[in-house]
C-alpha cells in the first residue's frame, strides 16, 4: 500500500515540477477558493459555480470534480471547462481542495481515507443546504490523484453519489474496494501514459509490476454484474470505446482508451506536452461524462 501511495504521489509531483514555474505561480494565485467548511475539525475548501439559470423551484444535478495532486480547484475548473457546460445543461459544480503540502487526497484505507470521506459528504450537505440539489443527481469526477479519490469514492459513498467519472486514474488496488454494489462509472485513459501506464507492467516509477487497465477495467465489470464483454467500438481515429452494457441495476461500465495520448484531460486545457505527454481534443471527457451522467446516448 506505502509503494502505491509513493508512487502516486510522484506521479503529481512530477507533473507540477514539469510546467514552468511561472505558470504554477499563475495557476495558485487564480486558484483562491471562495467557500468552506468544517469537516473532522479541519477547516476545507471549495469553489462553488451556479450558472444563471439556477432556479430554487427546480433541483438541479451537483457535479463534484476532484484536482490531482499538487494542484487546486481553480485549475481543474480551467482544464475541464465543466462550468461553460455547466451554463449551457443547468448544473451546479463543486470544486473540493486537498490539504496538505503537496496538495494530495488521502486514499489508503484508514483514519485519513475516512476524514476525506466525511468531508465530501459533509460538502454534499453544506452544498444541498445554501442550493436546491437534486439528491438523486450527484456526480463525481477526478484527474489523476483525483481520479484515483474518485474511484475510492465509488467504494464508501456510493450511497450518495450515482455515478462516477475518471481521467488518467493511477491503478488503485481492487483489495482496497470494500463495496461491492454495482455503480455507474466511465474513465479516460492515454495509451502513452507514461505516469500510469495503459499496459501495465513497470516503469521508472513502479516497484513492482502494475496491472493493466483493461485488467482493472474488467474487475469493474465483474463488480457491477455486468454480461459478456466488454464491447468495442470506435469512436474516432484515435479513441476506442469499451462498453460493458449488460449490467446489474443498469450501471454500464465504459473504458475510454485514447490511442497514442498521454495523461490529459481529453478535449480539455492543453497542458505543456513535455510534462504530460501527447494530448488529444478528439473527444471532450467533460461533455461524454455529462452525457453519462444525465443518461444521454454516447456518440458512436
């Protein structure tokens, strides 16, 4: 568990000490969150959007988008662009930060996994406490160390969030998933992910040999009871679909597999390729996962 934690904090280190200093600079200081609370008695943060459209009659989808390590809200808010689809579908979005220094979720199982569970449920009640929230619409999605929080979401509060969404997720060990109900989940991964990579196997980061994420992606299947699969199908000239259709209380399970991309955030801010790798606009991971989330057929 300490080497997969080692490395995933690496993995984000790595990615900020890549981007020229000046730039970080710029990204920490448009990154002032402007809402908190108090979790486990610590003081959290967040950045809220309400697009104009919001009316207090009618409740409206919260989706909660998680940074990677290192990084901040006001920085996943610009490299996914959720709050312009935010104003065009009538959504709220929710922006948590992580504490410490370096920035990073805590996700071993243990003391510090159950304080991050209780702030985001504490964040889903303060949110649904100033707005009218649909509780039955709340999403979440993550980068990276984000996306890896995401995945430990999925494991301790599927209760309250109905579906899942993850973009360059660092393989989190199955044997650390305690629940095993069936959940919506899609995830973007690069094939050139050289931080978390597609394949598998060891890289200059890994201890030891890491499993691929078709392997991670089929004990997805498995948990959500899903039939024969995954089915194939492209999408474009570098984006391939696997689709797990046939699954318990309908939670399809979709692996986005990038051909040639690194650890971006499809269709996003383009990120300085010598820290991230080859980056790809063919797909938008922010308007495919709005689509899943809200129930919309994928583009084929």
């Amino acid at each position: 568990m300490k080497r997969w934690v080692r490395r995933t904090l690496v993995v984000s280190c790595l990615l900020v000490v890549g981007l020229p200093a000046l730039l970080v600079v710029a990204y920490m200081l448009a990154s002032r969150t402007d809402s908190q609370l108090q979790s486990s008695g610590e003081t959290r943060h967040y950045q809220l959007y309400v697009p104009a459209s919001y009316d207090a009659s009618k409740p409206a989808p919260l989706v909660i988008s998680l940074h990677g390590a290192w990084l901040y809200p006001g920085m996943q808010k610009r490299l996914t662009g959720w709050n312009t689809l935010a104003d065009e579908k009538g959504f709220i979005v929710a922006y948590p930060r992580a504490r410490g220094i370096p920035r990073v979720w805590r996700l071993t199982p243990g003391p510090g996994l159950d304080t991050e569970v209780r702030f985001f449920s504490d964040l889903i009640d303060a949110v649904s406490a100033q707005l009218s929230i649909d509780p039955q619409r709340i999403y979440v999605n993550g980068y990276s160390n984000g996306a890896a929080m995401t995945f430990m979401l999925s494991c301790t509060l599927s209760n309250r969030i109905a579906a899942f969404g993850m973009v360059a997720t660092p393989v989190v060990p199955w044997d650390w998933c305690r629940d095993q109900r069936p959940v919506p989940m899609l995830a973007f991964h690069g094939t050139e992910d050289r931080f978390a990579p597609y394949s598998g196997g060891e890289n200059f980061l890994t201890t030891e040999p890491l499993p691929s994420l078709m392997e991670w992606f089929s004990r997805w299947g498995k948990r959500n009871g899903c039939g024969a699969g995954p089915e194939d199908s492209r999408l474009a000239h570098d984006v391939e679909l696997w689709e797990y259709r046939d699954c318990t209380a309908g939670a399809t399970t979709r692996l986005y597999t990038l051909r040639g991309s690194g650890h971006v955030w499809p269709g996003g801010k383009k990120l300085p390729e010598f820290g991230t790798g080859p980056y790809t606009d063919s797909i938008s991971a922010t308007r495919e996962m709005w689509k899943y989330f809200s129930g919309e057929t994928p583009e084929r």
